[in-house]
C-alpha cells in the first residue's frame, strides 16, 4: 500500500552556491524527497554580495533543478559570512526573519533541520546566527515532529578555527551546550558510529544512528576512466577532493609528498577544491613544479574522470563524520588511504579497500601510499574490491531509511494528537 505524500520542511545552514559536502547531500536529499512524490519546502542561505565573489561562479546543482518539480517551494534566509571563513554563510538573527511564521504558512507534516547546530551559531560561538534552535517555537506550538542532521563535527572545528587556548577555556561546558541544542529536537540522528559516541559522551540527547549519508553509486563508477581529464598523462596518480580548509589538512599531503616522491617515480598529486587556504597550498606547492598539480574546483564529467583515473585517494582529514569523498572514490573503485579518525574507520577498511594511517603524521601517509603501490597483488586486490564495499550505503537505499523513520515520526506525532483530542 502506498504511503501518503509527506509535506516536508527542510531547513540547511549550507546549500549551493556555497561548495561543502553538506550543500551536495542536502540537495540530492531534496531531491530525492520530491521524485518519491513528496512536498519539499526548503529553507536556504541567501546568497549576497558580502561573500568573496569566487563563492557565487561555484556550479554546484541548485535550485534551478529543484524548481523543475511542482511540489517544490523555497525560502532564501538572510545571512552574512561567518567570522574567520568568509566563504560559508550564518543566518542572520531571527530579528531579522522568523522560522515559525514560515512553517505557519507551510504547515508541513514534519521539520528536518541539517547542521541545526550551524544554525543556530556554534561555528561563531554564538557571536552570529539565528539565536535559538531553528523550528523549536513552531514545534512547541503545533507538536509537529522535529529533527536534526549532524554532518559536522562541530566540536573538532571550533578548536581548528578558535586554536587550543580558547578552546580549552570552554570544553567545561561543551556537555551542556551539546545537550540544549539536542534536546530542543525530537530525534538527532549521526550517520557515524563514532561521531555518534562522541556526542553522546557530551550528553547529547535523543541521539540516534541513522546512514542517511549515501553516494550514488550509478553516477560514480569506474566506468568514468572514459572522462579521463589527462589522457595523455600515465603517471602514477594520487587525487584529493575537499575544501582546502585548515580541518581538511590538506598541507598533510604537501609534508608527506616528497617521501613519496622518493619512492614512486615519477608520481603525480592532484589537489581538487577551493577555499580560503588556497593560496598557501598553491605557493607550496609550487616548489614541486608539474609534479602537484592544483586543479582548483572540478564539477561533472570532469570530476567522476578525475575519481576513476586515480590510483589512490588521499583523505588526511582527522574531522570527518562520514566523508562523501571517500565515497564517490570508492564506488569509482579507487583505493583510499585516509586518516585513522573520525568516521574514516567506518568507511575505509584496512587490507579490504585502503589503508588508514596515523593521524596528523605525514611520515606514515606516505609510508601506507608506498605500500600500496609498491605491493601490486594488494593495489589490485584493494581497488577490485574498493566499489564493492559501499554499494550498502547507495544513496536510494540510505534515503529509503531516512524515509522510513519521517514516516514512523510522524506516526507517532499523529497518534499522540489523537490521544490529545
């Protein structure tokens, strides 16, 4: 029996042209949402002419493709750049828009906050954003279930961008941040097992696992070597996609490159991504001449080629919750090295699809990419069976999950209106 269409509001403190992982699942989830017959009301950052002017020529998919599904509708909230990282957005105070009169015209059966955090101002330590947890006022009136999507860690990137000393001064009353921002949600759903129990060591309530967080598989396959950016070029080639952010530490891959260099001929590190640590990772990496090369962003084709041509992907990051890039490599079939922390473990498992190694240590970064390639019965047996090890987190299969549990929320919210009335 088919299921009643859901009116769904969905708010995000990121979505194009802002280029994170976060804007991409946000609107593959919207739209995924409106192709099973859904109403979508999605509520976004503006973009304005406060962000550098690189940020709005990003060719992320937006909502030109939403606006093709009739059930689509959208809000585009005021924000400005948040401090010390111009390039993505904080609400503005809700002074100056209100959540609750948006969702009292929409009415929607239920509220998906993603990076409800976010929103409501950890990324600026409350020095910006919306000031108070985003649809609590409307929930508390109507009983409409909410809930919210941690991408984030939240915690391990307010210590990259506010530096140890500071961070140390407020660690005391991090639990007791955690557990009001998650307790003004019905539900708090982590698509990692690790970010998943470090959150809840912080008191997070009503915390759950859910893999929402999927690829497609389809669109990302090793069949792509057809879109091959550089076909002229045979050399031995290591890839990274991601923002260039202090939290991604991509400069990892700049220490760990000439150990490297000195074992494999002749090898070729391409660096996909912008952000505001571009220009010191382009001036680095300078000093190597052809052999990094800084590819800037890559959107399409272009991008699922440069997945499949790899040899292996590099992920140094030590704040993933559950990476999309590791991912889209993945099911490209490319073998993935990554840092042994955060969600990495959970996606890259060692001797099967790649190798993990020490966090923050270039020295053995380099040392677990020479020991795939220089053993050519582990680099095949890893890259046969790279793809075959995420086809369980397909996005259609993660998003038939995720549409399971909107559905049993808004049961259960039914059912407790009924025994009200």
């Amino acid at each position: 029996m088919k299921k009643q269409p859901l009116r769904i509001a969905l708010f995000t403190g990121l979505y194009a042209p802002f280029l994170t992982g976060v804007s991409v699942a946000v609107h593959q989830r919207a739209r995924w949402l409106l192709q099973q017959g859904h109403e979508v009301f999605l509520i976004h950052p503006e973009f304005n002419d406060k962000y550098p002017k690189n940020v709005g020529n990003c060719a992320l998919p937006g909502l030109n493709e939403l606006k093709s599904f009739p059930k689509f509708s959208s809000y585009a909230f005021p924000s400005q750049p948040l401090m010390l990282y111009k390039h993505l957005p904080q609400p503005m105070h809700n002074r100056y828009w209100s959540d609750t009169k948006l969702l009292e015209k929409f009415q929607p059966d239920i509220v998906v906050v993603e990076e409800a955090a976010q929103m409501r101002g950890c990324y600026s330590m409350f020095l910006q954003g919306y000031g108070r947890p985003i649809a609590s006022e409307y929930a508390k009136k109507t009983g409409t279930p909410t809930i919210s999507i941690f991408h984030t860690d939240i915690v391990a990137y307010i210590r990259y961008y506010f530096g140890n000393q500071l961070f140390n001064l407020i660690r005391p009353i991090l639990p007791i941040l955690v557990k009001q921002l998650s307790a003004a949600y019905d539900i708090n759903y982590f698509p990692s097992h690790e970010q998943l129990a470090k959150y809840k060591s912080m008191n997070c309530q009503r915390s759950e696992y859910l893999p929402y967080q999927g690829v497609d598989c389809d669109k990302f396959h090793p069949r792509n070597i057809c879109y091959n950016p550089i076909p002229n070029d045979d050399r031995p080639l290591l890839l990274f996609v991601g923002r260039i952010t202090p939290e991604k530490n991509v400069s990892e891959l700049l220490d760990a490159f000439p150990l490297i260099a000195a074992k494999i001929p002749n090898v070729h590190l391409v660096i996909i991504g912008s952000g505001p640590a571009d220009e010191e990772i382009r001036q680095r990496a300078q000093k190597f001449k052809s052999h990094v090369t800084v590819w800037g962003e890559s959107h399409g084709t272009e991008l699922l080629g440069w997945y499949a041509r790899a040899d292996i992907f590099l992920n140094p990051s030590v704040t993933e919750n559950f990476c999309t890039t590791n991912m889209e490599a993945l099911a490209s079939g490319t073998p993935v090295v990554a840092a042994d922390a955060g969600g990495n473990p959970e996606q890259v498992l060692s001797d099967i699809n790649g190798l993990l190694s020490e966090p923050n240590n270039p020295i053995d970064l380099a040392e677990k990419v020479i020991a795939i390639w220089e053993n050519p019965t582990l680099k095949a047996k890893l890259t046969q069976q790279a793809r075959s090890s995420i086809l369980e987190f397909d996005w259609s299969a993660c998003m038939d999950k995720f549409e399971d549990k909107l559905y049993e929320l808004v049961m259960v919210s039914n059912q407790v209106e009924v025994k009200a009335g």
